[in-house]
C-alpha cells in the first residue's frame, strides 16, 4: 500500500517578508524586474471582508489572451479575495488589466493548464507542484489534489 503524499501547503507569511513584498510590487508595477516579469505580475484584490484594496506579486502563465495563475493549498487572501470578489486587476509587465478569474473546475482544462505550465516553466512547475519536466497526464492530475488553478479573463 502506497502513502498519498502530503500535499504542499505554503509557509506563513512573517512581517519581514510581507514588508519585502512592497519593493517587489513597486519594480513589477513599473516593468523594472526583467525577466522576472515574465512569470510575476501584480493582482490587486478587493478584501472580502474589509472591502479596501490589496496588492501581492503572484506567479502567472499566459496562454494567447487568457492569463493563468495557481494557488497551493487555497489559503492565500489573494484568492479567497477572488472567490468573494472576481473582478481584479492585474499588472503584467508595467501594464493593468481588468480581469474577472474564476477558479478552474474543469479537470481536463486544468490538467491541460499545469502541461502549459510544466512547458512553459519548468523550473515553476517542478519546484511548486512537483511535476518532473517528463511527468504524465496522470501525474499531472495527482497535483490538482492540492493545487487550484484560476482562469483570468477580460472583465
């Protein structure tokens, strides 16, 4: 008998780290943070609970004019914003959309979405999800035990 793995969950945020983030939504907000730009934008959520507005780097992935982000474990405020809150505004390379993301449900679409991601970012894709640059389509669907995939779309 196999033991399941343990699904990642992501650390607790400490003040400095919080307080890092701020020079890193400063460069990615004015396109100053080079390639990282590439893989990090800016989405500024509404609270669920306070309604004021709140800014924190992700990673994403862009696929044509739809714009994929991940989130492990579902307890990021970012995303839990989201769910109460869909409208968005994302920042991408010194640029701001207004978007409307909604959590992928589809398993088929968001298995297709971590392939993108595992060819497009290898080095993302092993790191957060675990997924070798060689990993199956069943090994990519074990993933979405713990990871939730959100679409971005034009609002």
């Amino acid at each position: 008998m196999t033991v399941p793995p343990t699904p990642v969950q992501p650390p607790k945020m400490n003040f400095l780290f919080k307080l890092s983030l701020k020079p890193q939504i400063f460069l990615l907000r004015r396109n100053m943070m080079g390639s990282a730009g590439n893989f990090l934008m800016v989405i500024t959520t509404t609270g669920r609970k306070s309604g004021k507005q709140f800014s924190t780097p992700i990673g994403y992935l862009r696929d044509g004019e739809t714009i994929y982000a991940f989130n492990l474990g579902g307890q990021s405020n970012w995303y839990k914003n989201l769910l109460v809150n869909p409208l968005v505004k994302l920042e991408i390379k010194g640029k701001a959309y207004a978007m409307r993301g909604e959590k992928i449900s589809d398993t088929a679409e968001a298995e297709r979405v971590l392939g993108l991601y595992q060819q497009q970012q290898a080095s993302t894709a092993q790191r957060f999800f675990g997924l070798a640059p060689d990993a199956t389509g069943a090994e990519r669907l074990k993933v979405l035990d713990h990871v939730t995939l959100i679409r971005f779309s034009p609002a």
